[in-house]
C-alpha cells in the first residue's frame, strides 16, 4: 500500500492506493495515531486508488474512528468504487461516516 499524508488547512488528509490488509493496515493505524497524537483529529481519507480491503482494514477505520471521536473529531470518505465500495456496503460502513464524491467534499464536511 502506499499512503500519503498531508495537512490541509483544519484536516487532515490520506491518499490510500493498493490494498488495505492485515498487512497495510498496522502503517494505517501508526500513521493517523500520530497525527492524532499531534493534536489533529479531523481525517479525510481519499479512496479512490484503494483497490482492496479486508477485514483488518475495515477494523483499522474502526478503532481510527473510535479515537477520533473520544477527541470530538471525524472521519469522512472520498472516491470510494469498485470492490472497496462493496465491502463498505457489506460491513455497513456507509451509514457511519460521510461518503463524498471528491476529497474537498470530504474535507469540507469535517470543519467545525
């Protein structure tokens, strides 16, 4: 997986392209748990190069969300197709968090 990470303005943001896996997903966590423990606590995630998740992805989000918002914070998607958006609606992600058609989508719904 490659994962970049980058402030923009009050969020913010990571670009996800290949797999999100048992894996990946440990790089994921330490990456957004550092961010957090900096303080910032409002991540746009960009899914739209992710080509797959698993189950340990989808439990990585979980415990990211559980943090954000012990820290009043939030978490929305963007771009999310193919395979990555069945197993978002399959695992009912999609009722959770804002799902945005682009990333200033994502990130606009994140500002207090």
């Amino acid at each position: 997986m490659e994962l970049i990470t980058e402030k923009q303005s009050e969020v913010v943001v990571f670009k996800l392209k290949g797999r999100l896996d048992a894996l990946t997903a440990p790089e994921f966590e330490q990456k957004c748990l550092k961010w957090l423990e900096t303080g910032e606590s409002r991540f746009a995630v960009d899914l739209g190069e992710l080509e797959y998740i698993s189950s340990a992805g989808i439990r990585s989000i979980l415990l990211i969300a559980k943090r954000l918002k012990a820290q009043d914070g939030g978490l929305a998607f963007s771009r999310i197709s193919g395979m990555v958006e069945k197993v978002f609606n399959i695992a009912g992600i999609y009722s959770l968090f804002p799902m945005c058609a682009s990333l200033d989508e994502a990130a606009a719904q994140l500002k207090p």
